[in-house]
C-alpha cells in the first residue's frame, strides 16, 4: 500500500483550518448539513469553472449561510451592477430547494479577492488546464506556468504532474516537473494543492499541482 495522504488534510488542526465551518449543530443535522455543503461544492466547481476560484468556504449558524467564493477575477462573478452574485444566489436557492433540503432564514455569497493568483495551486492548476485545452504544447505550458509562480512572493517550489493521453499519444503516461523544494512531510510546510481536468478531444488529462509557500511557526515558536 501506499502512504498517500492529501496535503490538505494531513495538516488540519495544525495550520490549517476546515473549509467548512458549523457552528450550533443540533444532533441529527449532521447528515443534512454535509449533504447541503457537498452538493453546492460540486455545483459550484462546474458553475464557476473558468472564473480562476482558489477555494470555496461555507460558514453555517442557526440563523445565517454564508458561501465565501475566494477568486482572482472577483468581476467575473460578479458581474455589471452585481448581476452575477445575485443570479449566483438564486441558483444555489434553486439547487437547494430541488434537493429538499432545509436552510438557515438568510443565505449570503461574499465574493473575495485573491492576491498574488500565481501562488495558488488551485488558480495555477486551471491555467496549465487552459493552456492543454487550447492544444498548447504540453511542456511548454508546465515550465511557463512553474516559472510564473516561482516569481510569485514567498513562493519557494513547484512541482507539477500531468497524467493522460499527452500530446495526444496513443498510450497515457505521467509527466512531472518540480521547481525549488516541495517538502511533503513536514508538517509546518505550508503546502497548497490542487487538482484539475483538462478536457481534449482525444480525452482528460489530469493535472495536479504543489505549491510550497514557506513554513507557518506559531506564537510560542517564534519566542
């Protein structure tokens, strides 16, 4: 068996925090809640494909739902006048009302800003993605990417791993590219990832990306 394990998770608790955030569960919602966050996460992962979202983070009490979509082009979302969240807002009311599922009195989408884009894996992923989609040299699209990051502040590595038919070869194979330091195991290394699809004619590429971004030292182990 392997030791894979998701960056992501493999440092909950210790620098990073849930993306989904409850507060004042009453026993038995449990189900329901999860169910609700699972379902918007997948709509709005295929509905604001294309709009460079880093992440999606829901905050839940009695009384309010909050949506927070973190994205590099806030007026994508947007929209002119806010046409855009507010059309956003409805289809998530819609989705979840065809679900059946019950909510909080009040239902809030905050859209935020992303500073520096090229140090989110997530946002780095969808342009290696983009650029496969246009039938751009697979290649050349990894080191052109890699090379913007790690001019991004406070980046310190890269490594990219594409898996597919690349090229359009008749066999799938896996590629990868590492810039700079990318350590896995260490658990104040603050390492973003992200995955994405590149959709071709001939088929799906995968593309995963890792983003090492210095090491986190709490209060006590700075003093």
């Amino acid at each position: 068996m392997t030791h894979r394990v998701h960056p992501y998770a493999h440092r909950l608790g210790i620098i990073r925090d849930w993306k989904s955030r409850w507060f004042g569960t009453l026993k038995g919602q449990y189900q329901e809640f999860l169910k609700t966050d699972v379902l918007l996460r997948e709509f709005l992962e295929k509905r604001l494909r294309g709009m460079y979202v880093d992440t999606v983070e829901m905050e839940r009490n009695q009384n309010i739902y909050r949506i927070i979509i973190k994205t590099a082009r806030p007026g994508m979302v947007i929209g002119r006048s806010g046409e855009g969240s507010t059309k956003l807002k409805a289809e998530i009311l819609a989705k979840i009302q065809k679900a059946k599922l019950t909510m909080p009195r009040e239902v809030r989408v905050d859209i935020e800003e992303v500073k520096d884009p090229e140090s989110h894996s997530a946002i780095v992923a969808y342009m290696i993605a983009e650029g496969l989609e246009k039938r751009l040299p697979f290649r050349r699209v990894m080191k052109q990417a890699m090379e913007k990051t790690m001019q991004s502040k406070g980046v310190l590595g890269i490594k990219v791993t594409l898996s597919g038919r690349l090229g359009g070869a008749e066999m799938g194979r896996v590629e990868s590219l590492r810039l700079g330091q990318v350590p896995l195991q260490t658990l104040r290394a603050d390492i973003d990832f992200a995955r994405e699809k590149a959709y071709l004619s001939y088929g799906v590429v995968g593309v995963k990306v890792w983003i090492y971004r210095g090491e986190i030292f709490n209060d006590k182990a700075k003093n």
